[in-house]
C-alpha cells in the first residue's frame, strides 16, 4: 500500500533541524529520507560527525496535529521501557513551535515488504519477550489503545458492508464480546504490530520493534495476535494462503482470546472503511478495506471454531 510521501527531511524548518544537532551534541553531517508509515512528516537516517546512525522523525501540530502528540507520546514511553526490550533507545525529543522531533537509537536489520517464514519468527520472539516484561505504571491499560472494536456490532446495528461483512456482523459480534475484561493484564504490550513497525536482522536472526506510540499494559498474547493478523493483511512471500496458514498456526499456540481479537481487529478496518473518513490520505480507507479482505477466510474458520467450542461447552455444562 502506498501512502502520501513523507515530506523530505530538507524541507524540516532549519532551527528544528540544528536543535536536534544541538540536543544530540554533534554535527550531522549526511542523512538519507526514509518512507513509509501513516505520518506526512520526515523520517531520515542521520549520519553523525562520531560515526553513530541515528534514526530521527518529525512533525508539525500545524500539519497532523495527531501525529505530533504521538510523537510525545512515544518519548515518554521510550524513557519508561526496560533496557531488555527490543525496541530503539530515545536520544532527545526536540520541540520548536508547532514543530517536535525525537531522535531515536538506529534499529538494526530491514523492514521488510512481506513476511518469510524467518522474520515471523523473529518478530514473534521478540514479542514473548516484550509481554515477558511487566508494564510499567505509567502506562494505561489496552483498552484504552484500541479504538472501533465495536466495529461489528456497530455494523450489525447499521447494516453498512458488503454481503460478507453484513452476513458475518452478527456471529463476529459475539465472538468479540467482552473484549476489554479478556484483553486485560499488566504485561507490556506494544499494541501496534505491523511489518512496517519492525526491522529484521537475518544474520542474527532477530527483530526489533519499532513505533511505541500505542504500548500499554495488557494480556501477554496480544501483540502475537496482531502479529498473526498481520501477517495474513500484510502478505508472505509464498502468497496469500501460506500467509493465512502460518497465522492460524500461530494462533493455535495462543489462548483462544487471541483468536478472538483477531476477528476484533477485522471488525476495527471494516468499520473504519465504512465510515471514517481521512482527510490527511484517503488512500488509507482502501488499506483498511485491503486488510480487511485478506482476512476473510481466516475469520471465517476462527468464527466457526468459537460456535464449535461454545456449543461444546454449553452440551458439558447440561
């Protein structure tokens, strides 16, 4: 999926870019534009006078006022994770007028365009050892970082989708139901697993999770659901049915929840499709749509194993 470019980091007004060589205490002396993500504003690679890369992002409140609080979001969380987990270290947040940057240790390895079979198990390692740790207090619980996990009851309500989604709003209401009381715990949880919100160092063989904006404290399997999800919206290298088998695999080693949450999540970008509008890129509405499609045939196995179970344990409670 392709979104509005990021504006070039040349383009950053310069006292915001000499205020992040100066909070950095070095010279910057080259930098490559970087792409991808939901933000308009610039993503670069600084390369410093001491010979460190450096990662660093910005953007102006007079532009997308939601990505700069984000922005300061996601600094104060940096500061606050464990050391042990894989995520980039914060150097400086540097605000200047409406603008604000952080500047962020260089993640090691690529993020990738779809998923091999090694970078999900990268990426999944990396998650256990996120939920591994405990959230630290200053985080809020997950129910507050998910958005539009009534998407299918209001679906249900409102009879907007297509065929598939108006014939599947009610099932997939009931399996969502209750999703803040079994979402909840005290683990870290990143909350926003997506390809593009990791790099993969093949030669080590391991992840690092990028864009710690939404973490939160939750149940431990939440963020290997998103990943499994992500998966099957994202794409594998060997297609779109070897990507809807390794996310079921996956999911059969989690708590049934996780399944669960999957099938919320598909409610969210069917919902959002239908009915919430983005001015900053339009684009994203036909993203959700996309995601949400690629979902369908795993969400209708998972939908038809929640019925299996539920009326399993309704004939052993007679």
């Amino acid at each position: 999926m392709t979104f509005t470019p990021r504006a070039p980091w040349a383009e950053t007004p310069e006292p915001v870019r000499t205020a992040v060589a100066e909070a950095l205490g070095v010279t910057v002396v080259g930098y490559k534009d970087l792409h991808g993500g939901m933000s308009p504003g610039p993503a670069a690679s600084l390369q410093l006078a001491d010979g460190r890369q450096v990662f660093v992002k910005a953007v102006s409140a007079e532009v997308r006022a939601h990505n700069h609080m984000m922005i300061l979001q996601e600094s104060a969380i940096l500061d606050a994770l464990p050391a042990s987990v894989p995520s980039p270290r914060r150097l400086v947040t540097v605000e200047h007028g409406p603008w604000v940057a952080l500047a962020t240790t260089w993640a090691p390895g690529v993020t990738g365009t779809a998923w091999t079979d090694a970078s999900i198990a990268a990426v999944a390692q990396a998650c256990r050892t996120v939920s591994g740790h405990r959230a630290p207090d200053t985080l809020p619980p997950v129910a507050k970082r998910i958005f539009d996990f009534d998407g299918w009851t209001r679906m249900l309500a409102s009879g907007v989708g297509d065929d598939w989604e108006v014939a599947h709003a009610g099932p997939a209401a009931g399996v969502v139901a209750g999703w803040e009381r079994w979402t909840a715990g005290d683990a870290l949880v990143h909350r926003d697993m997506r390809l593009d919100n990791t790099t993969f160092d093949a030669q080590a063989g391991s992840a690092v999770l990028l864009d710690w904006g939404y973490a939160a404290a939750g149940a431990p399997w939440i963020d290997l659901a998103q990943l499994a999800a992500d998966v099957v919206a994202t794409g594998h290298v060997l297609g779109q049915q070897a990507a809807t088998d390794r996310a079921y695999r996956l999911l059969q080693t989690l708590p049934p929840e996780a399944s669960r949450f999957v099938v919320g999540l598909t409610g969210m970008w069917c919902i959002r499709a239908a009915t919430v509008p983005d001015t900053f890129n339009p684009s994203i509405a036909a993203w959700r749509r996309a995601r949400s499609a690629a979902l369908r045939p795993l969400v209708d196995r998972l939908i038809d194993e929640f019925r299996d179970s539920t009326a399993a344990g309704s004939g052993a409670d007679r």
